[in-house]
C-alpha cells in the first residue's frame, strides 16, 4: 500500500539512520514547508503534480542530511509554471553550501548557479569550466552552436 507523503518522508531516516520518529516527523514537516508543501503531508503522491512530486523529492533526500545531491534533468517533465519554484529550491540550496551536480537544459540557470559548468554531446567533454567564460566565450563550435540555438532561440 502506498504511503502517504509524510509517512514516506520519515521512513528512511527512522530505518536506515535510526532517528527517532518524532524527530524524523519534525524534520519532515520543516523540510515540506521550506518547498511550501506542508500542506500535503497527508495526501497520497499520486494526487501530487509533478512539480509538488519534485519537491517533496528535494525535501526527501534532505532528510537524509546529503553532503551531496544529484539531479538528472529536474525540470524535464513539469508543467512551465513549477519550473521556476524547483529552480528556486535548489538555487537556495546552492547558495547555502550545498553540493550539487545537475544535468540540466535550464541554461540561464546554470550560468547563475553553477561555479562550475560541464558541456557534453554524444556522451564526451567537450568543454569545462568557469561558467561566465564558457556561456560568453565557448571554445568548442558545438557549444557554441547549442548555446546560440538555446539561449539566442537562433
């Protein structure tokens, strides 16, 4: 049966790091009101959109106390209007320290985030480094072609 999202909130942190569930609980509720859905702590997932689902992801692996977060494409499959709050959350985590390492398409977010950018095609590096010079000065003529079509609609 499924569980409802603060119950799967708290699962791992009493499981796997033997928290008590009353702490676990009181995390859980901070993290969904720092992401604005604590509101939803008893609503099933599957009633979520995928903006909601996202961020109570975020607030779910943030439980967890990470010293790093992967996110592959975070913004992919949301409706536009949700795109900018999960960008938000994690432009928060950024700026409080956080490690993260984000595949991601958000170009104009990447350059305001990352303090390091990674340009790959086909599955190779084609250019890395200081975002500032590879969105302004790209080296490779991919980059520069992806850049030009994404950022400049050409």
């Amino acid at each position: 049966m499924a569980a409802q999202v603060l119950e799967n909130m708290i699962l791992a942190p009493v499981q796997l790091k033997k928290m008590s569930k009353e702490e676990a609980i009181e995390k859980a509720l901070e993290l969904l009101d720092r992401v604005g859905l604590k509101d939803k702590k008893d609503v099933y997932p599957d009633t979520l959109s995928g903006g909601q689902k996202q961020m109570v992801a975020i607030a779910r692996a943030l439980e967890m106390n990470p010293k790093i977060m992967l996110f592959d494409e975070p913004t992919s499959a949301l409706d536009p209007e949700m795109v900018g709050e999960v960008l938000k959350v994690m432009k928060d985590l950024a700026e409080e320290g956080m490690t993260m390492v984000i595949v991601t398409h958000e170009m104009g977010f990447a350059r305001e985030v990352a303090d390091r950018v990674i340009f790959m095609d086909q599955g190779y590096i084609l250019e890395e480094g200081d975002p500032k010079e590879i969105f302004t000065a790209p080296k490779s003529d991919r980059c520069k072609e992806f850049l030009d079509k994404v950022i400049n609609n050409n």
